[in-house]
C-alpha cells in the first residue's frame, strides 16, 4: 500500500464524515488557527465532551454567536480537532480546533459556507451517534488522561487495542487523539499512556499513528517531560540593570522579536518592552486565549570583544507588574520550554511573584548566528484577562 494511499484511509478512518472533501483547509500553525476565525470558552461539561467524544453539544449562547458569521442555522454538535494540529481540514464539516484548555476555535470560511453541506453536518445530531459512528481504532484522551474507546471509558489498554478494527494485522493503525498541552505533569500522564500503548503495539509488529506522523507524539509529548528541568528563584535585586543586553559586564548585546503582540486600544505591547529596563510597560502575547505555544525570540548575540558568549540564565519580572491589580488580573507564565536553534533544551518553571526571580541552566555557548526561544507551555491564569504578560525576561550570561 502506498503512503498517500494509506494517508486517506486513515484520514476517513479518523474523522467518519460523508461529505465534501476540500483540497486545503485553513493555515493552522503551533496548535491554532491563524485566519479569521471565532472563539468559544467550552464550559466543564463541554471539555469533558470534547475530551471523551471530540464532539461538544453548542449552547444557545454559542449558536447566536456562530450564526453572525453563517447566517443560517446552527447545527447541534461541534467536531473537535485536537491541538496541535499540523495538517489541513481536508474533508472536515462543520468543526473546531481544541487549542487550549477551554477554547475551541472555529474558522469563519467553516460558517460562511454551512450552508453548502448543513445536511451532511447534522448527520451526526447527538453525542450517542457520534460514539456510535466513532471507530475502535480511535482512542481519545481527555485532559486528566482518561482513554475512551467509542465513548467508553477504557481501563484496560491491551484489551482495547486487541478490539480495534477487523482488518488484517500489516494494515492495522491506530489513531491516539490528544488535548492540548497544558501542564509538565499532564504532559507526562500522556506520555507514559502513549509509551505503553507504542510497546504494545512494537510487539505485536503494528504501526501507531497519531494525524499522519507516527512519530508526533513521541516528539510533542515525550519531549517536554524527558527535558532537564529548572526552577526560578527570588532574587533580592533590581533586574533593570539588565538592560539592553547588559548584564555582569556590560560587554554583549542581542536582538528580540516574538511570535506575536497584544494592543489595547492605541497601545502596543510590543516585545521591545522586555528589554527597556521599565517596570511600568510589559509585553503582552497577541493571540486568543493564554497564549500556549506563543515565542519569544533572542538572537543576534553579539560580544563587544569577539568570539561566542554563553547563556547561563534568565532574568525577569514574571507578569504585568506595574500595580498589583494588573498583575492579578492578567495571567503569568508559568512554564517555557528552551529552545537553542529550534532544539528542545530546557524546561523552566517560573515563580508567581511581583518579585525579580532568576532561572540559572548550564551555560550554551552562542554566536551571533544562533537563537534562543522561549516557548510557553503553560500559565498561571488572571482573574479577569487571559492574555499573558511579562514584564522584563533577559538572558543572564558570562564571556568565555
């Protein structure tokens, strides 16, 4: 059988809807969609929907404000994508993206045209027809790390994947369905069902798939629990001094740019805020939701006096700190994962203080062509907003 071949029956095995299928979907990039799209908040009852079903039953709420956008009505049940997804909606309906823990995105071209295809999206009208339609091999996991197999709760893992489906054993795949990413601990619940889940399956000489990787998973959720871990501290001092690349001899400097950036109104809280020594600005991740999977970037490390540089920390004020009403109302990171020239390095854990706070690692010794990316991986949410803030984050360094 060949690849492309194989990738489209999985596909069909995966998603179990009739309909049109569309040569592309919508650009998805690190787990969220980034074309004009809307955002739903997924109640309790919602996220255990989406975590044992991938199918969530809408609010009237949430009808009236998808109808805006598809002016015609709105089917009962959503699909649910679960993030991060790396591939295009090839044959989806009506559907939206897991992206964080409590929010589903929905592309606006998925409204404006329902109308097309509403028939075949209601084909699937409740929660029991959609765990009837699922297929046995299909494993969904919700986000405390339960494993459903058809809707049912599956305790025994061996026996539920000796019941998937009755086709011959070298074309047999299995497909695992994760949430998003949220914790370090959550990330290691996953990882250790999927490790169990692959040796079985060595064993028994049958591939496992998660989308269209069979790697994915392995890289995504393996990585973070395995990476050396590094914890900030409280440090009695002010990190203004820091400034501009400016830290122990004032004798080096670097460039910063981020994935993305928040305004308000007329303000932009751009990245440059990182790094002006001013504990009155911050920046402010720009996408929906928290900001999982947001990037801030350092590079162009330069040395007034030539040759390489080594990294040995971090230093910042975690937050929007500027008073203690908007520290509180906004969320913090709570945890990055290091990146030098896109390989996972490190995961830092950051305090939920006002306070300076340091985060010391083994040095990495850098030139000017090389980068160093903070990926955030999970927060602390704020009581009112959840973008995520930061106050001041530079790299702390010695001159080799």
């Amino acid at each position: 059988m060949n690849k492309r071949k194989m990738i489209t029956i999985l596909y069909v095995m995966l998603f179990l809807l009739p309909g049109i299928l569309y040569a592309d979907g919508p650009p998805i990039t690190a787990g969220q969609i980034d074309v004009p799209h809307q955002t739903i908040t997924l109640s309790k009852k919602q996220i255990h929907q989406a975590g044992k079903y991938r199918y969530i039953e809408l609010t009237n709420k949430q009808k009236k404000q998808l109808y805006k956008i598809a002016n015609t009505k709105i089917p009962p049940l959503l699909e649910i994508i679960t993030a991060p997804y790396n591939d295009c909606a090839c044959g989806l309906l009506f559907y939206g993206l897991w992206a964080t823990h409590d929010e589903v995105q929905i592309p606006d071209n998925t409204l404006k045209y329902l109308h097309e295809y509403y028939d075949d999206a209601i084909s699937v009208r409740t929660i029991s027809d959609a765990a009837q339609k699922m297929s046995l091999s299909v494993l969904n996991i919700d986000m405390n790390g339960n494993v459903y197999q058809k809707g049912v709760k599956v305790n025994n893992l061996t026996k539920a994947i000796l019941t998937t489906s009755k086709i011959p054993a070298d074309e047999k795949y299995l497909f695992v369905n994760t949430p998003p990413i949220v914790s370090d601990a959550f990330t290691a619940t996953i990882s250790n069902v999927y490790i169990n889940i692959k040796d079985f399956f060595v064993k028994k000489d049958v591939k496992v798939y998660s989308y269209f990787e069979n790697e994915y998973i392995i890289n995504e959720l393996k990585g973070y629990n395995k990476l050396p871990s590094y914890t900030a501290i409280k440090i009695n001092e002010k990190i203004e001094r820091y400034r501009n690349g400016c830290s122990v001899s004032c004798n080096t400097s670097w460039k910063i740019k981020a994935s993305s950036q928040g305004t308000w109104k007329d303000h932009a809280y751009t990245v440059s805020q990182l790094n002006d020594a001013l504990t009155s600005t911050a920046w402010v991740e720009g996408v929906p939701g928290h900001g999982i999977s947001e990037k801030i970037i350092f590079y162009d490390f330069k040395s007034n006096k030539g040759g390489p540089i080594a990294i040995n920390g971090l230093v910042l004020y975690n937050g929007y700190i500027k008073n203690k009403d908007l520290f509180e109302k906004n969320s913090r990171v709570k945890s990055f994962v290091l990146y030098v020239n896109d390989e996972p390095r490190y995961l830092l854990h950051v305090k939920d203080i006002r306070d300076a706070q340091k985060i010391e690692f083994p040095g990495i010794l850098l030139t000017d062509k090389d980068e160093i990316t903070l990926s955030i991986v999970d927060i602390f949410g704020g009581l009112k907003y959840q973008d995520t803030a930061i106050t001041l984050l530079l790299p702390y360094y010695e001159k080799i």
